[in-house]
C-alpha cells in the first residue's frame, strides 16, 4: 500500500452541494484527509496552505489581491490562520456567486467562530473524521478487530506511508501540544498529558469534570478549558444521554469517546494489538470505534449528530440511541464473541418504557453467529447496520 487513493463516503455530499454554495468548509482532526480530499474533489483550484509563513503573508499583506489572484476558484487550507481573509471572501462571493472557495481548518472553534460571523449562509460546511471502517473494509480482511482498534483509521496507516507506533507520539507532541499552546497558552505539558491519558481511560464512562480535576491537581475550570481543545480540535466526542420529562432518574452527563481508537491505544500505553486482547480496557474500545462509526456515517452524509445514549440511577443502559423525529433506532454493543440473552436486557427496558417508539434494535458484536432477521437483530461489527 504505497500512497493509494481511498475514497471517502462525503465526497457525493460535498459535489452536491457545490451547486448551491459559493463556498464549501471541511473541519476536522488533523491529518484526517482533508488536503487529499479537497485537492481530489477541487484539482483545478490552486490550494495554499496558510501554515506555510511565505504564504500567509502574501495573503495578509494584500487580501483582497491574494483572493482575485485566482477566477476558477481557490482552496485556502487552514484558514483560521488568517481570519481577515473571511470579511473579504464575504464580500466577492456577495458580488459575484460563481465565485468558488473551498476552505479547510483543524481548529472547529476557531473556524467556526470566523464562519458565523461572516459567511453565514454562505458556505456548506462539512466535519470530516478519520476513514470510516466500510471506506477500508476491502483492506482489513485479513486483521483482527484487536488490529484495526489498535491501528485505527487514521488515513496514513492505510496508505503505507505510517505504523501506529510513528504515526500517534508524533500526533501527539506535533500537533496536539500546539493546539493546546496556541489555544490556552497552557505552560505546564505534562499536567495536560496526564489529563489526556485519564481521559483514555474513561472512554465509554461518564465525563465527570470534578473527578479529573482532583487527579490532575487542577482547578474544574482547568479541566473544562482543556476538555473545550479537545473537543475543539476533534480528538474527543461526548456522547450526549437522552432523557425525557418520564419519572425516572436519568442520568444526564455525557459519556466520553476519543474519535480514533489508535491514538486512544497509544495514550493507554498499548503497545501492539496482541496486548490489547489482554487489556481490560478492550470492551470500552470496540464500543469505541462502534460509537464513532455511527457518527461517521452521519458527518459523511453532511448531517450532525443524533446520537445519544440511555442510563438511570438503578444502571438500566442503551449503549447507542439514533433519534429521527419521535422515534428511535437503539444498539447494545458488545466486544465478546459469545452471544448471552442479557445483551438484550437495556434494549427490552428501553423498548417498555417507549412502547411503540423503538423502529430497530440490533446487538453489535465480534461473534460470527449472525441473526439479521430478529426481532433484535444481532450482527458481528463488519456488517453493521446504521
């Protein structure tokens, strides 16, 4: 696998909506794929990378001359280094809509912020994750689940160009420490460091500010400013609970999940996927990569999230909820290989408690006996339905 090209769910989505936006804006982790996407879907635009010193002072030195310079269209990777250029895009797109743009950051606050306050309504924007598990299906046949949660899905593992063990440390001081420093001007690494390794352990449990804090030996505060760079810079996802005004006592903090399993891997000190077979945090990892994958299908249909998960004070659990409209799709997610009849306890609970309101309900596992017709389905992970 030497450099290949992998084709991304969201690239229909995004041609589609060339034809009614002026301006298309990919977010997302960095080295998710976004540069190789936009400069495959949009290969007659000139790109810049406004990371690049030479460049971002050509642009900030004469914007609006750096913008005109081109009338086919313009790709402007991480643009939230130069925020003054949004004023001006603003302006040419309003005089002229064949006028194209095609913009890309790492940084969804920073990106975000500059997007609501001049291109509303202007621009489709679009959040791309790592590559999807049906994006490289054809290219795991032969991996263990252990393999693939270990390596994850960042795209330069399946091009060859990097293993896991490279490719994470370096995320982690390359880009990671930066985005801290550049974000909060946070002065003492190591603290954040330790915060980021309590956080992989916490995957699939409930985001408690106040618990970490007391780890850490940093204020909550501390702790929820760390938590908004993570967020921010797409390495975490809190799974929001789902409650209604019923008389029950839900549980209402949201569950953590990192968007990669790799580099929550390496953040766990797991070394190789035979370890991970061994580690006790195994389950929380498939469940994991499942959750993120039912968020991937969302995001690469242009769509944010629906997802949610149910938990009450006597641990009555739905691992995952997929909310459309008044009713629910719900899936119990499970790393063992044996079926057993309790996997469908939640679901049987959640599915009484909202009679008639439940469409699907599936069982996720990595066992190989499948019964896709059930009332509750039961499915090994490579056929998962979403």
């Amino acid at each position: 696998m030497n450099n290949r090209l992998i084709s991304r769910n969201i690239e229909s989505v995004i041609n589609e909506a060339c034809r009614y936006f002026s301006v298309i804006t990919v977010t997302g982790p960095r080295q998710s794929g976004k540069t190789t996407l936009i400069k495959h879907l949009f290969s007659d635009y000139q790109y810049y990378s406004l990371e690049n010193p030479d460049t971002k002072l050509l642009a900030t030195n004469d914007p609006l001359g750096f913008l005109q310079s081109h009338q086919t269209g313009i790709i402007l990777d991480e643009v939230q280094n130069t925020p003054e250029l949004f004023s001006y895009i603003q302006g040419l797109v309003d005089e002229n809509r064949e006028r194209k743009f095609v913009l890309s950051g790492s940084s969804n606050f920073a990106l975000l912020k500059n997007i609501s306050q001049s291109l509303a309504g202007r621009t489709a924007v679009f959040e791309l994750l790592p590559l999807s598990y049906n994006e490289v299906s054809s290219l795991t046949l032969q991996k263990s689940i252990d393999d693939i949660l270990f390596d994850g899905f960042y795209p330069a593992i399946y091009s060859g160009e990097k293993t896991p063990s490279f490719l994470y440390p370096n995320y982690v001081k390359t880009y990671l420490d930066r985005d801290v420093r550049d974000l909060l001007n946070v002065k003492n690494i190591t603290q954040f460091h330790t915060f980021l390794r309590l956080c992989a352990g916490r995957i699939g449990s409930l985001f408690n500010a106040s618990e970490l804090a007391n780890e850490v030996g940093v204020s909550v505060t501390t702790i929820n400013a760390w938590l908004s760079v993570l967020q921010a810079s797409y390495i975490v996802y809190l799974l929001p609970p789902y409650f209604e005004n019923i008389k029950k006592r839900i549980i209402k903090h949201p569950k953590l999940y990192f968007s990669d399993t790799g580099l929550a891997c390496y953040l766990l000190d797991i070394e190789n996927a035979g370890q991970l077979n061994r580690d006790k945090m195994r389950g929380h990892l498939f469940e994991n990569f499942i959750v993120m994958e039912f968020l991937k299908n969302r995001y690469n249909k242009g769509k944010g999230s629906n997802l949610y998960f149910y938990r009450d004070s006597n641990q009555n659990e739905v691992d995952l909820i997929l909310q459309n409209g008044n009713h629910f799709d719900i899936t119990e997610i499970k790393s063992s290989m044996t079926y057993n009849s309790n996997f469908e306890k939640g679901i049987k609970y959640f599915s009484e408690i909202f009679k008639n309101r439940v469409i699907n309900k599936q069982i996720i596992y990595c066992g190989e006996l499948e019964n896709p017709a059930g009332n509750i389905k039961l499915l090994n992970y490579r056929n998962m339905q979403y």
